[in-house]
C-alpha cells in the first residue's frame, strides 16, 4: 500500500512526576496507553523520548544555594573570583549565582557584549553596531559601559541583567563588581582564581586562563560534580543544565540516565515485541530568528540514548534528484529511479556530504536532530506533554 504519511511526532500526556518515582516505568506505560486509546502501532525503530527535567525530577536530583556555596567554599577558600561570560538567565543562572555569591568570597562578574553566548543581549544590536568599539579588544568597567551605551533592558524579560547581577553579589559582599569584556584573559588583572561560566566555549576558555597564568581555573561543570551536604549532583556537567527550581534551588541536569532509557528500551520490548530506540532530551539546537537567542543553554541536546541513535542521516536530496539527474523521465519511472539511487546510497559506506546529490541536508548528530524535534513538541509550557512519541523518523521516500 502506498504511503501518505512520513513523520509524525506525538506529545503524549503524562501525569506529574514526583521525587522517588520510576520514570522508566511511567514512560514506558504513558506509550503504552496511548498507544491503545489512539489506535496507533509501534513498531521497530520508532523513538521515544523524555525530557531531562521530568527523568531529574523523579531522581530528586536537586541542590541548594548553600550547597553550591559549600562547594564554592570548598574549591576556592577566601579567594576573590572571577565569574566569567555567564549567560543572561533567571533560570539558569540567578540561583546559581546565589549560591557563589552565599560563599560571601569576593566575586568579579565579567560579562561578554554585545550579548552573551546564547544569543541574549546586553546591548541593543543597532546601537553597538553603529558605535566604534571593537569587542575582540576593548573592555569596560560598568561605569565605561553604561557611559558608552546607556541602559539596555533585555528584549523578553525586560530585565537589567548587568544591575540585576551585580545586586545579587554585593547583597553578599560589597566589594563585589561587574566588567565586561571578550577577552578571557583579561580577568587575570583582577584575580588568578577563576570560574568559567560559560556553556559550549567552556574548554577553550578555560585552556585559555591557565596559559596565560590562572592559578585556579573551574567551571560550572566543577561545581556539584559530587553530592554536597546530601545534595543532587551531576558527575559530568556539575551545574551546567541546570534550572531554577524555587528562590533558593535549582534542579541539576539528570545523571546516570542511561539506565533509564535502557530500562525503557526493555520494557517495551517485552510488553510489544519491539525494539524503540529511547532518549532523554533537554534543550534543542536551533535559534529564534527573531530574539537572535539560540534555544540550547544546556550543555548537550541528549545526555543519554540508545545505539540505535548513534550516528548522522544519511540523505541525499530529492528535489535535485527530481530536477537534474531523473528529469526527463515519467513520474513512475522517475520514483523507480530515486528509489534506486536512495537505496544505493544507503549501503554506501563513504562519505557522500559533497556530492551535489547531498548538499544542504545538514549532516548534524540524529539525536541533536531528534532532540530538537522533540523540544519543539513538548514545547516550555503547560502542554503537559513530557514524553514524546516519533514515528517514520528512519523511512525513505521509496517506503
């Protein structure tokens, strides 16, 4: 029978998760059940996936602002910090700062401009681009900064975030200040014992600061690698992916969740005879072309999947097919052509990213791909749809 439908993705509706309970489970049955009341099959090679806030939530992976100061406390003494390129975020970032600033050291916030590196900005990006200042060389004190661009308020949330987090550290120590700059390096001329803020670019900055000198250099991926006090932890990413869960906790990203999806993965092997591919999803990787703000403030798309995720498409292009190599032939022998040509091109083991044939099709990592399919389902909000259902992901066009 011929097909008329290629992908679909399905937010399933789940009941609220709580601290202690078997997520695997309830993913695993939420399938289940929707499976039976909409009528629809599973079948091998569909994917489920979960949002990483639902999988911690039920780990009851959560940890106080006096556990990241305890930790602070613990890593840098009495020192002075420099807290570098953090990004512009009540909810991933004001807790967490907090609870650096509850260790009451010194703290000298160095925020990058014109934005930070998610996209959200500082200044107004007509007037940074009409001013002639080069951001690769110059650096401002908050005075200089607000001499040379006035007050900005962000875009979305109306915030003053360079006021918003200076009144956070010096509520804690009054020493405490903000300077802007793009320049890692340049926190050296205020401390040697350094915190790396930032996301994606931690690695680099943090190599960055130890050439030129740091005698202590940390990220946030440093900080709750290990349980404090009790606390939640995430051995590989520390505070990074974490959100505000209250005035005075955050919900740290979920750890060890390849048990999880493994679990998944099996119980639905068992109950249908099938074998899903699972993950467990958190920001996606795209950016509003509106805010400029690219949506991935975690620190991967997947912090855990199974194999079957591995790896990138492996496309070509079907309007180019249609359009210059099989042109001239009637629309069934056209179909039989493509479908030709696709299967070849499956079981070719090289590359083929630049061919004209594959041009375009964006060989990013399937559970980036998936991730941001499944973030943009579930959405933000009260959808109440955590878990999400993907079928046809892995079909062809020739079926």
């Amino acid at each position: 029978m011929k097909k008329f439908v290629g992908t679909t993705s399905r937010g399933l509706i789940a009941p609220i998760v709580r601290e202690g309970d078997d997520i695997a489970s309830i993913a695993a049955e939420t399938l289940l059940n929707a499976a039976k009341a909409e009528g629809f099959k599973i079948n091998d090679r569909d994917i489920l996936s979960v949002t990483e806030s639902v999988v911690a939530r039920a780990q009851g992976n959560y940890a106080t602002a006096d556990d990241i100061a305890s930790d602070i406390k613990a890593k840098f003494g009495d020192s002075c910090i420099g807290l570098i390129f953090p990004i512009l975020s009540r909810n991933r970032f004001s807790v967490c700062l907090e609870g650096i600033a509850r260790s009451k050291n010194k703290l000298i916030i160095m925020l990058s401009y014109p934005g930070d590196e998610v996209g959200n900005h500082l200044i107004d990006p007509d007037v940074f681009e009409d001013s002639d200042v080069n951001p690769w060389t110059n650096s401002f004190t908050r005075e200089e900064f607000r001499s040379k661009f006035g007050d900005h308020k962000h875009k979305f949330t109306g915030m003053d975030y360079v006021e918003y987090y200076e009144s956070i550290i010096k509520k804690h120590n009054p020493e405490s200040f903000v300077i802007l700059s793009n320049d890692p390096k340049k926190i050296i001329e205020y401390t040697d014992a350094v915190l790396a803020c930032d996301i994606h670019t931690r690695n680099r900055t943090k190599k960055l600061l130890k050439k030129a000198g740091a005698k202590t250099v940390l990220g946030l991926d440093d900080i709750l690698s290990s349980s404090v006090n009790g606390s939640g932890f995430n051995s590989a990413y520390g505070l990074l992916g974490s959100n505000k869960s209250g005035d005075d906790r955050v919900k740290l990203f979920p750890h060890n969740a390849q048990v999880i999806v493994d679990k998944i993965q099996s119980i639905i092997k068992e109950k249908t005879g099938k074998t899903i591919e699972v993950m467990v999803y958190g920001d996606g990787a795209f950016k509003d072309p509106i805010g400029k703000i690219w949506e991935l403030a975690d620190p991967v798309v997947s912090p855990a999947y199974t194999k079957g995720l591995d790896g990138k498409p492996n496309e070509v292009k079907l309007k180019y097919l249609a359009d210059n190599n099989f042109k001239d032939l009637s629309e069934e022998e056209q179909k039989q052509k493509i479908a030709e040509y696709i299967d070849k091109h499956q079981k070719e083991t090289s590359s083929r990213i630049d061919s004209m044939e594959s041009q375009g099709t964006t060989p990013r990592r399937l559970i980036d791909l998936i991730g941001s399919l499944s973030d943009l389902t579930s959405g933000s909000g009260d959808k109440g749809t955590p878990i999400i259902f993907i079928q046809g992901y892995f079909d062809k066009y020739t079926g």
